[in-house]
C-alpha cells in the first residue's frame, strides 16, 4: 500500500500520513541528505521505524525533482524465530528493490559474550560494519537508518546525563574514515508518530526482544522521562531537539570551540573537542 493511497485512509490518518512526508522532506531537504544521483541503502531492521523510513523515502522518491534510487538491506543476523520471509514477503510486495545479508552474527556473539553480559554494543558494531560492506558492494552512496527523533533526543540526553558531554546524534554522519554517509531522514519525526502510521499501515513488524539481549535499561528510563514530558510538559521535547541546531559556544565552557581568551569561535579546521585539548596539553 503506497503511503499517498488516500480513499483507505480517515481524515486523521492522512493527516498523520502527510505530516510524515513533509517532516521527512524537510529534514532531508534542511541536512542535504539526498543529492541528485545518490543510491540510498535503506536498513531495514523489520521496526516500525524501518518501515516509515522505507515507505516516506519511496513517497519522496516518487515525487522529489531529483533522482535517487533506494535499496532495501536487511540483515540476517540468524536471530532465533526472526521471521526473515514475512520480510523478504514485504519487501517484495512493496516493489523497491531489496537485498539480504546472510550473516550469522548471533553465533558470533554467543561465542564472545559471556552470559549476562551486554551484547548491544558488539552487535550494533558488526552491524554497522557489515551495513558499510554492503553499501560498497551494493554501490551505494548513502546509508539510511531509521532513528527519529526521540531517539536524537535521548542519545544527546544520555550523553549528558551519563557521560558528562553534549553529544547527540546527527541527522547525517560521514564515517570516521570517510568512506560513508550516514543519514536519519526521520529526525524530524516524533516515534509516537511512526507507532501510529505502523498501526494505520498494519506493517508485518518483526517483535522486539528475539535476540534476547532485552531492553537498555537508561535508554528505556529516558523513553519514559520524554513520554512523562509530552504529557506533562509539551513542548519540551522538541525544545531540547531545537537547542541543539542553536548552540551558542561562547555560553558554554569548550574551549575546543570557543577561545575565551580572545573571545573568539574557532575556525572549523582548528576546532578540537574540549578532550583533544586537554589531552594534548596534559603532562
Ligand atoms: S537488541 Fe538485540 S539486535 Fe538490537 S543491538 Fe541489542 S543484541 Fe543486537
């Protein structure tokens, strides 16, 4: 079912449809994400984030003045009772063209972790990796994952909460080696928003928890701080997004991006993050 196929949907419905769309166009439009030629590996993980993202880009992509081209990649990570062909169904029914990597990193990571321990971490690394594998091989010029935000927002407040520096995590990232870009078209978009386009589109989501490594207990905590927040104070969530697309270094202590010694902001090929400094200038 294409995102724009109005006569199914309730007022509201298409309400929320259109207002995806449009969140996604601007964020895409505001960061440059998608240029005239690109070939962009959708990662579907089987989410309902991973579905919004796929079928807002495939809207885009019909009505954009550019062109694009999208592929589908999905991992098989051999994540026990992953429904794999309910995916590979989908993909194939939704007409854009698909890929699926056979890699069995969960025996991988069984052998390297000990039990209890947390697996997270290694998982989201070899997937990241086998991600920029595939996006040469597949050649492809940029990397879609599908974090919104909510997800920006409790990665920068993890990061302040729990290790003491404002980061987030950017709507588009080039890797450390510069060999690949990553972008977040659904920055813009609210996660109860694409809860609620999954339920209106009735996606084949794949469930949470297969793998059994269970929830991030402080992302989970932060999760239920910004829904509190969106009952309790509206607003507030997106005033934390919005703060960090208007930083000013000079009202805050880094002296990486600011010299408070000339009250100056650092030109962009001298800047180094408050830790570089103080490395560099450690005894
Ligand atoms: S929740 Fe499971 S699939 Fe997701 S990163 Fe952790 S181990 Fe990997």
């Amino acid at each position: 079912m294409e995102l724009n196929e109005r006569n199914q949907l309730s007022v509201s419905q298409r309400r929320l449809t259109k207002r995806i769309i449009k969140l996604t166009a601007e964020a895409v439009t505001d960061f440059g994400m998608i240029q005239d030629g690109d070939k962009v590996l959708v990662a579907m993980s089987g989410g309902k984030d991973s579905f919004v993202l796929l079928e807002a880009l495939k809207t885009l992509q019909a009505r954009a003045p550019i062109d694009f081209s999208l592929v589908a990649v999905n991992i098989h990570q051999h994540i026990p009772q992953f429904p794999v062909e309910t995916l590979r169904t989908y993909l194939e029914d939704c007409g854009v063209p698909y890929h699926i990597e056979d890699q069995d990193t969960y025996s991988i990571i069984q052998r390297l972790i000990p039990d209890g321990q947390n697996v997270c971490s290694l998982c989201s690394r070899l997937r990241r990796g086998i991600l920029y594998r595939v996006a040469d091989e597949l050649g492809c010029t940029k990397i879609a994952l599908g974090h919104h935000m909510d997800d920006i927002v409790s990665t920068f407040l993890l990061n302040v909460f729990y290790g003491g520096r404002l980061k987030g995590m950017p709507p588009i990232l080039r890797s450390d080696d510069g060999r690949h870009v990553v972008i977040r078209p659904l920055a813009y978009v609210r996660e109860y928003e694409t809860e609620k386009m999954a339920k209106i589109r009735n996606y084949p989501l794949i469930g949470k928890g297969l793998c059994g490594a269970g929830e991030n207990k402080k992302r989970t905590e932060l999760k239920a701080l910004i829904r509190q927040w969106d009952r309790e104070c509206p607003g507030r969530v997106y005033n934390i997004f919005m703060s960090m697309k208007r930083v000013s270094p000079s009202h805050l202590m880094d002296s990486g991006i600011y010299d408070f010694e000339t009250f100056t902001r650092r030109s962009v090929d001298a800047r180094q993050t408050s830790d570089e400094v103080q490395k560099a200038s450690a005894p």
